[in-house]
C-alpha cells in the first residue's frame, strides 16, 4: 500500500469508528444511521463527502458475527496503486509495474519473460 491508499484507509477507519461510538451511545442516531446512512454523515461531520456513494449499514444480532470483504478487483480494472501512478503523472513507473505485475504476469514460470 502506498501513502495515497493508507491515507485513504486511514481516513475510512476514522469515519467509521466515530460513527460507529456514536451509534453506541446515541439510539437516534444509531437509527438514523441504519435508515439514512448519508443523513447521520451529514448530522456528525456536517456534510455529506460523497453523496453519490451507495453506504450499507448493517447491524450484528446476538449469536451473528458479520465480515466485510473488501470489493474484488475485476480483470479489467486497475488496482489503486497503479491508478495513483497514473494520476501523480509518473507515467514510466506505472508501465514498469503495470508489465510486472499484469501484462507478463501469465508468461512467468514458462522461460518466456
């Protein structure tokens, strides 16, 4: 992960532990929050950052353990890392890792790379 992506992750934990201690403390809040996920953002931050965004609240029962996986990358779609080169403008390392990690990635083990 780069600085971009931890930054990034970091942020996200952040929003998600005050939102998540608020929900705790606070019933309406926590209603709202499983309701109108973009109005208890605006209600604790004071805006919405990304209303376009689709936010899924859901709530643990007693005797349930819910995982979140994070989104599968398809095979088609660059992963952030190689998206944050390519937006920094340093275009060269981003080919150098783009051809090692995906474009000769199937030729290894086969003496052709």
């Amino acid at each position: 992960m780069d600085a971009a992506t931890d930054a990034m992750a970091e942020a996200r934990r952040h929003i998600e532990t005050a939102l998540v201690e608020k929900a705790a403390s606070n019933a309406g809040f926590r209603d709202l929050l499983k309701n109108d996920p973009h109005g208890a953002l605006k209600e604790q931050f004071g805006t919405d950052p990304i209303p376009s965004l689709k936010i899924s609240v859901v709530e643990e029962r007693a005797g349930e353990i819910v995982l979140v996986l994070p989104r599968a990358i398809a095979e088609d779609e660059l992963p952030d890392a190689l998206l944050d080169y390519a937006a920094g403008g340093n275009a060269q390392e981003c080919w150098n890792s783009f051809k090692k990690d995906f474009l000769f990635k199937p030729l290894e083990g086969k003496g052709l790379v």
